[in-house]
C-alpha cells in the first residue's frame, strides 16, 4: 500500500474539529519490485529441480534424510510460489475490496509458510525418532556424502545471491526465502558431517552409527531447525495480530516530534498509534487542542501535516498517515 491519508478540518470559524480524509496517492510499481518477482519465480524453479533430484536419488541409496530434504525442497517451492503471490499482490492499489491495499497479505505468507516449515520439521523428527525405535537402516554413505555436498554448494549459492538481493531492495519476502536456501545448505552440511566421520570410526562405532546416521541426523536436524520457523511466525503473527512495537525507532522520533509541537502550540494532548504491516506502516496521531490553539485554516493545518510527515521522516511510498485535530477528547 502506498499511499498517504490525511484528515481535514473544519474551517477556522468553527473553532476545533473532528477527522475527514482525503488521499493522495502514490506511484506504485518499480524496479525492485519487478526485481523481487524474477527472483522468487528463479528460486521456485531451484527448488523444484532440487526437490526432484532429492527425492529420486533418495529413493536410488535408500535414504530417508536425502528423501526428507526432498521434501523439504517441495514444501519451499510451495513457499516460494504463495511469496511470489504476495510479490504481485502488494504492489496493487487499494480497492472497494481492501480499501487499505493489499499490505496484510505478505506477513500472512509469512505465517502460512512458517506454519508450513513448523509442522514439516516436527514431522520430520517424529518420523526420525519412530527409525531409531525400529533399529534405524544402512544405507549408501558414500551416496549421501555426494548428495550432500553438491547441495550445499547449490543451496548457499543461491541463499546468499537472494539474500544480498533482499537487502538491496529491502523486501522480506525474499529475505524469508533466503532464509529457507541457508537453511537447506545448513542441511545439507551437517548431513555431510555426520556421515564424513563413518570412515573414522572404528568397531563396533562404525556398524552402530551406519545403522542409526540417517535416522539420527533427520531428528538432530529437524529439532535444530524448528528455531527458524519459530523465528518467522514470532515477526509475522505481531503484523497479523497488528501488535505494536514499542522499541521501533519510527515510534520514538514521533514521541520527539509531538513533544516539540506541543512546545510550540495549544495542544492538551497528542497520541499516536503505529502498526507495521508487511511493507507499509500505519500512523495515526491525534491531537486534542486548546483554546489557543492558532493553526485553524484547512492549509495551515495542511502544513503543519507536512512538517510533521517531514520530521519523522516517512515515504508518501511507504506510510498510510493520518493526523487529526479534536476539541473534544472522547473522539480520539
């Protein structure tokens, strides 16, 4: 949503006011924008070419933990795709639907894939568990071991490429994907690890540990994993949920501002309310004046808007802002 509300007054004469809006929008649609959508649909292409290599090769050495990380990759690309929804979705004016854009849809992406990655990775574990219980499986070490490190290579190449983009142009939706990439080639990593050492034990460690690895390191490394969805559900239920964020540095520059103009003019109170949804933040100030309060035309308070916006320093882009004069406190 970019777009920029600012309610109106009434005129001088009639002393204070209550709130009206009127909008002004802002241009949408933009280099990194388009950017991001090329981006997600590349990495869902990657993923689905490593969740059908995974699992067919899983099936050739008889491994759960390459079979897993098979469907680990399908369970991104299903990720990836809602992300690129919400990429196209974003960018789209507010409508008679959702007058207040389209912002709300990408931390419930957000949510949905945690949700997702959440059950996945404790799925994974119990199922890890239930092998050890039933005396875990050789399988093919050396086929794991090249599984292994030609995904890692694959997965951090295409995690840091996404990630250094996601910084650049600032969208969490592929930061989020970046995050899925790593996570991967963390996988794959310490697959390569826990069955690299085979060699190196002796009797009877090496048979023990070639019965129990796969079984052992698909529940070592679900349980280690759960803390990333964790991670994306604790930031996106606070959008869903429309919490606010006390430490959030936009919050305390508008504390600053609000109390300089109440330096400055008649003003008995001032509150404000700011909540981040996805990309676009919310912010509502409220001011109850006083008797003396001498901005009263429709252009001064206009201006007083602007030095407001100015000073907290948000983006027409970026900021749905509303700022309110009362006489009465019961409307604020």
């Amino acid at each position: 949503m970019m777009t920029m509300t600012s309610s109106a007054t009434a005129p001088a004469q009639a002393g204070k006011s209550g709130s009206g809006r009127t909008r002004q929008a802002a241009p949408r649609g933009s280099d990194g924008n388009r950017l991001e959508q090329r981006a997600l649909l590349l990495s869902v292409v990657g993923v689905l070419v490593l969740a059908g290599g995974s699992v067919i090769w899983g099936l050739i050495i008889d491994s759960d933990i390459v079979i897993l990380n098979g469907v680990f990759s399908m369970l991104s690309a299903v990720s990836g795709g809602l992300s690129l929804l919400a990429a196209r979705l974003v960018v789209r004016p507010e409508d008679r639907r959702f007058p207040f854009g389209y912002a709300h849809v990408e931390p419930l992406v957000h949510t949905v894939n945690g949700v997702f990655m959440l059950l996945m990775c404790l799925y994974a574990a119990l199922n890890g568990i239930e092998g050890m219980r039933h005396g875990g499986h050789e399988t093919d070490a050396e086929g794991v071991i090249l599984f292994a490190v030609a995904t890692a290579l694959f997965c951090l190449a295409a995690g840091a490429w996404e990630w250094v983009l996601a910084r650049r142009i600032g969208s969490q939706l592929m930061l989020n994907d970046a995050k899925e990439w790593l996570m991967d080639a963390a996988f794959s990593l310490v697959t390569f690890a826990g069955f690299a050492v085979l060699p190196l034990l002796p009797e009877p460690q090496h048979s023990l540990w070639a019965r129990y690895a796969d079984p052992a390191m698909v529940t070592v490394l679900s349980l280690l994993f759960l803390l990333v969805p964790i991670d994306i559900l604790r930031e996106s239920l606070r959008e869903v949920l429309r919490m606010a964020v006390p430490e959030d540095e936009l919050v305390q520059r508008i504390d600053v501002v609000l109390a300089d103009l109440r330096a400055r003019h008649d003003i008995v109170s001032a509150t404000h309310h700011v909540v981040r949804t996805g990309r676009t933040v919310f912010v509502e100030i409220d001011f109850v004046v006083g008797p003396r309060f001498t901005v009263q035309r429709i252009a001064q308070q206009d201006q007083l808007r602007e030095e407001i916006r100015a000073a907290i320093g948000i983006s027409l882009d970026e900021a749905w802002l509303t700022v309110s004069f009362f006489e009465d406190p019961r409307w604020t």
